[in-house]
C-alpha cells in the first residue's frame, strides 16, 4: 500500500528528555522550527560562542575579508600564480557577490579589487 502524507506533514524527529522537559516548560526550543545540523564534540563552547562571540557568518565574513587582504597584499608584491589560480579568483568572485548583497543591506563590505 502507497504511503500517503499532506502537504508539509513529513517525517519529524525530535528528542524528548523527561527531566529537560520537566524543568524547562518549553523543552529548549523556542521557534516554531528548530534545526540542529551535526553533532558537536563540544556544544557547550559552539553555544557561548555563537552567543557571545558572533554568528557563523559573521565568523566566516571575517575570516574572508581578512584572507582577501592576505591576497591583494601578495598581488601587490608581484606573485603573478595568485592571479590565474582558479579557487582564488573563484574566491574573489564570491566576495564580490557577497559585498554587492552587504552593500545592498547598507553594510560595510570589504571588495576584491578588479584589475
């Protein structure tokens, strides 16, 4: 026999512990839908980070602004093998489209440089 299911009525998952349950009335989740990707051998230090540190793009921007100055800088010195690597203009595409949707959203954002 065929499996029927409505609309938005897919298969769902979640843990129930009885004495989180018991001491939070709300179980831990707070949104109508909450996503857990992966397991963490730490989540105690992924949580105060995310919380008080930054979001993971924010992390991520960072790091990408901070490596495209790393590149222009080694441009700068003459490293002509920066310039025709495939994952590095790859790269400064990505930060292009990322600083056109910042700039969009009246954020500062750091751009590659167009030759």
């Amino acid at each position: 026999m065929p499996v029927f299911k409505l609309p938005l009525s897919g298969d769902v998952v979640q843990s129930i512990n009885p004495i989180t349950s018991f001491f939070n009335p709300t179980g831990g989740q707070f949104g109508l839908v909450n996503i857990t990707v992966g397991q963490s051998s730490a989540p105690e230090v992924e949580k105060d980070l995310l919380s008080d540190v930054g979001s993971y793009g924010k992390q991520i921007g960072q790091i990408g602004d901070a490596l495209l100055v790393v590149i222009e800088h080694l441009e700068a010195l003459g490293d002509s093998a920066l310039g025709d690597d495939k994952a590095v203009s790859a790269f400064k595409e990505l930060m292009h489209s990322v600083a056109s949707v910042k700039e969009r959203h009246g954020r500062h954002a750091c751009r590659p440089r167009r030759r």
